[in-house]
C-alpha cells in the first residue's frame, strides 16, 4: 500500500505520474479486524515482525492494544534513559543541569518542575534534552525572563519568601595581615591565597501570607517550621528580586524580637560558602542531585 498516492482502481490509476498528497493527518480504516497498521517512507522495507520498528523513516505504527496511538511515545519510553533539564542565561553558552528525570513508563515524561534557584531580572533559556544510553539526543529550548518580588531564603525543598521589614548588609572579606617592623614608620600589607568571601546580615520580619491577609491564627506553627528548617545546619540560599544571589550557612545564633507578638523581627548572620551559578558548589552542597559528565554538543 502506498500511502499519499492513487492507487489501485481510483480515477487516476492509471496516470504515468502519481498524484500525491500532502500533510497526511488522519487516516481511517474500516471493515475488518486489524492488528496493526504500520507506515514508513521507506517503499524498500520488507514487512515482517522483526522490520516493524520504529526508525527514521516511520511514520505510525498503531498496536491496537486498547488504545488508537500511532506515535512514538512507546518507542520513546523503551530507549529513553533520562530527560535532562538544563538552564542557561541567554547571553552565556554553558548550561546548567538541574534535573535529570529517570524514564521507565509513558507516565515518567508527565512532570512538573520549580526552579527555585533562578535569579531575579534574568533572562534564562531552559532546555529539555532526551538522554539515551548517557548520551544527549535533540535539544529542545524555550526563553522565560526571572521575575518576583521580595527576598526568599530556600534550600532544595522549601523556599520562605521575606517581605516585611527587610534591611540587608553585605560585607566583602579577604585574608588580609598587616606587619609591623622596627625600621619602617609603616606597616607591610599582605594577602595570601584566594579567599574572598562575602558575610551578612539579613533582618527581617516573618509571617505566613494567605491571598493578601497575614495568617495570625497559623503564624505560631509557620514560625516554628522556619526556625528549626533555618538552624537545621545545612546551607541554604538567599537571593532577591535585583539578581543578588548567595550561598550561605547560619553562622552566629538568631536573636528574636517579639514586640510585635504576630510579626516578630529576626536578625541572621551568614557566611558564603560557595557559587550559586556554579554546577559544581551546587551539587557538592546539596541542591542539586546531579552534575554534568559531558561538555554540551548541541547547537545553542
């Protein structure tokens, strides 16, 4: 059977040159009992159980097997190993993996994902890349632009977002000595190694926010979830609305001001510990669960 052409008894069966048509998307079969139906560019095939698979030149291939489904997606399931979501920002060419999601069923390629870990006022190209047998197939991008308001502290699995009373100060550290002599009215600077390193102070006020409405009667539960997830000892992420981002554990106890009973006031000090944008800090701090073994290949 050729698919796209008359053929066989038609008005133009006999004509030297096949009329084809275009952009088949429907077909239909009727009056018997099917097994399958199967469809491929390629007219040298020989039809046989073992050719009937799909390739770059199939086209459908349905089983019947309680469902009317031509496409790919059982193909798909049975070679796809993983489906890689990747991040970059659109004026940088080296992406960022956050996830890879193990395929086993149909049902694996259904997800949905939140990147917590976005800058504010970025630009970014998030990519979905199909993985067979380690090796990156066809990638699939699209453009989003990063916008929120306020400050959230977050780590892989929880993110509070810090409206009211906010103040932020950032103090830039290197390792720095000054040596005094005997024979010079001033003192020699030195510093040695690479360490720099930014520590902070975030205050702030916290409440749990329900529409637009603060929630007093929960704020008692929702505060004592952020003070013992804040003290848990494990780093966490402060960023902001401008782009500002960081890396960072709890370095100092965390005084509390209840002068305000329903909207007490915090004060945290905080170390940098590594880059946010860097693949490699990310995963060896926990935030994310895989990290790139290849360059990437693929157009940008």
């Amino acid at each position: 059977m050729f698919m796209g052409c008359y053929y066989c008894g038609s008005g133009e069966a006999i004509s030297s040159t096949p009329t084809n048509i275009k952009d088949i998307t429907y077909i239909e079969i009727s009056n018997g009992i099917y097994d399958e139906l199967f469809g491929s560019d390629n007219p040298d095939i020989e039809i046989n159980d073992t050719s009937k698979k799909w390739d770059f030149d199939t086209r459908f291939f349905a089983k019947f097997q309680n469902n009317l489904m031509a496409g790919n997606v059982d193909y798909a399931a049975s070679t796809v190993s993983s489906v890689r979501i990747k991040r970059r920002k659109n004026d940088e060419h080296q992406w960022f993996t956050l996830w890879d999601i193990p395929i086993e069923t149909n049902d694996d390629f259904e997800f949905e994902l939140i990147d917590r870990y976005a800058q504010g006022s970025q630009d970014y190209y998030y990519a979905m890349v199909p993985v067979i047998e380690h090796i990156e197939g066809n990638i699939n991008k699209n453009s989003i632009t990063s916008k929120f308001n306020n400050y959230f502290i977050l780590d892989k699995d929880i993110s509070y977002p810090i409206i009211f009373n906010t103040n932020l100060n950032i103090e830039l550290n290197k390792n720095i000595g000054i040596v005094n002599t005997l024979g010079r009215k001033y003192p020699f600077v030195i510093s040695n190694g690479l360490s720099q390193y930014k520590t902070g102070t975030l205050k702030f006020s916290l409440a749990q926010m329900v529409g637009c409405e603060i929630n007093v009667d929960d704020g008692y539960n929702y505060r004592t979830q952020f003070e013992e997830w804040i003290m848990n000892g494990k780093p966490k992420i402060l960023k902001d609305w401008t782009g500002q981002i960081y890396m960072m554990d709890i370095t100092s106890s965390i005084p509390i001001d209840y002068s305000y009973y329903n909207l007490p006031s915090y004060q945290i000090q905080f170390t940098e510990i590594g880059n946010p944008l860097n693949e490699s800090d990310m995963y060896y701090n926990n935030f994310i669960d895989n990290i790139s073994t290849m360059s990437s290949s693929y157009p940008l």
